[in-house]
C-alpha cells in the first residue's frame, strides 16, 4: 500500500475487526478459519489513526465499514462514520443498530428462515427480524437488506422479498455469490449460463418490486452472460475502491474487495456490477 505515488480511490471498504458472532458457510472473510481473527486489535484510537492517514493518503470520501460484525467494534464506527461523507455499515443484523445520522445499514439476509439459517446458523433469520422489528420510527440511518444469491437459494428470492416489504427495512439489494477459485460448493453455478437463471428472476422482482429493489435494472443485465466477461476483465472495482482487510496491528489491501482467493470469471458482486452501471451513465 506504501509507495512513492499513492493512488486516489474515492471509495474504501475495510473489516474493522476479524471478530463475529457468526460464521457464515458464503463468508469470504471466513472461508476457512481465519488466523487473524485469533490476533489481538488495535485499540479503537490507533485503528482510527490509521484510518485518518489512509483516507488522507488515498483521497477517500466513502467508506463501507465491514468485518467479521463491525458493530463489535462501535467505538470506531461512531468515530469514524465522523471522517467521511458517505457510510456504509454491513452488518449481520443480530446486533442492535446504532443511530447513526446520515449512515446506510446493509443488513444480510439470505431467504427465509429455513435457507437463511442453513447458511448463516441455527436462530439468524428471527434475530434479524427482530433487529428490524426495533429500528424506530425516527431513527436516522437508513437500513436495507441485501441477500447473497447462490444456486441453492435462487428459487426462494421472491418468498424473500415478500417477507421483507412489511418490515422497517426500506429496501434490499441482491449480491450473487462470488466463488473461490475451483468451487465445488453446492453454492456456486460454476458458469455464468446456469447464473443467468438467478439473474434473470432478480430482473423479474426488480421489475414487481421497483422501489424496494435497489439493484438498478442495467446493473444486473449487465451481470448476464451475454454481458459480465466484459465488466470482470476490466474491473472497475479495482480502479474505484481500496480493500483494507486487519491483520492484527496493521491493514493490508488484497487485489480484491472479496479476497485473494476469488474467481473473477464468475464474480457476482454488487459493487462491481453497480459501478459499471454508473460508469455507463444508467441509473
């Protein structure tokens, strides 16, 4: 991340901590056990030095804060959401949200409770509907749902939707699931074709639900087949947004937002799909 010329990203996503209370079977950070979630931190006030001089470093205005749960740490994000002009907190929505003025929450949901909870463990999908169930009338952060698409829960997207529309969430977003390199998983679609399935019903409930599904229409065509060899070959991504994941005392940036591990040709990820489809012009 040192070097003579730092590079100017207007975006950064960085996991303020290693720490979870779950442990996701789709968890990039998790895919296996992960040795730095057994180091020690740094302490709330180094972290948000650290924090200050890469923005200052790398010009940075937007900060998607992430981890393991960052709401671990919530010292650093009631600072640090202080150091940008836009936020975006991730979280697994079994922890209370903090009101946070100005700040959107991404809260994972990934099909009702049955597939959710084989997936992210046993009790997850009533712990997030109570978390939503107690967002009051006037709190000040946006909160949203997003769902990770894999093969496994294509065909419950809509009994998903439908679950959500009544709860204090304003929207949701669907993300398709980003495979390591070789999977095998019963997760993964192994080509973009069986993908376009999945694609093509997200397309069908943006089309239902235009208001509370938050994809935009051209980013998930572009996310089809026909179309997604383009984007993933010239990442934008990888121009746009600085990926700081903690290793122990420090932070280290891998040359990709979902890992080293990551296979690029069958990349479904909402933030390269939603740049591509900003950097054409489409809303």
């Amino acid at each position: 991340m040192e070097g003579r010329t730092a590079p100017h990203y207007p975006a950064a996503m960085i996991n303020v901590t290693n720490r979870c209370n779950l442990k996701c079977r789709h968890c990039f950070v998790f895919r296996e056990d992960n040795p730095n979630a057994r180091k020690q931190e740094m302490d709330d006030e180094t972290m948000l030095g650290e924090i200050r001089r890469i923005r200052d470093r790398h010009g940075i205005v937007a900060m998607l804060w992430m981890g393991g749960e960052p709401l671990l740490r919530p010292g650093v994000l009631r600072e640090g959401v202080k150091l940008f002009s836009w936020n975006t907190i991730t979280t697994n929505g079994t922890l209370d949200l903090l009101d946070l003025p100005g700040v959107t929450y991404v809260v994972s949901l990934d099909g009702p409770k049955e597939y959710n909870d084989s997936i992210r463990g046993k009790g997850s999908f009533d712990r997030v509907m109570k978390t939503l169930s107690r967002v009051p009338e006037d709190f000040s952060s946006k909160v949203m749902v997003q769902c990770v698409v894999t093969r496994q829960n294509e065909d419950l997207l809509e009994e998903l939707v439908e679950l959500l529309v009544p709860t204090r969430a304003e929207g949701m977003t669907f993300s398709f699931y980003v495979p390591p390199a070789n999977d095998v998983s019963p997760l993964t679609w192994g080509t973009l074709t069986r993908r376009d399935k999945a694609v093509r019903e997200a397309l069908r409930l943006k089309k239902k639900h235009p208001d509370f599904i938050w994809n935009g229409t051209r980013q998930l065509e572009l996310t089809l087949s026909e179309n997604a060899p383009a984007i993933t070959a010239n990442c934008p991504s990888k121009k746009y947004v600085l990926p700081l994941y903690l290793d122990g005392g420090r932070f280290e940036s891998p040359f990709c937002c979902y890992g080293d591990d990551v296979d690029c040709d069958l990349c479904g990820g909402w933030v390269v799909f939603y740049l591509a489809a900003k950097l054409e012009g489409a809303k």
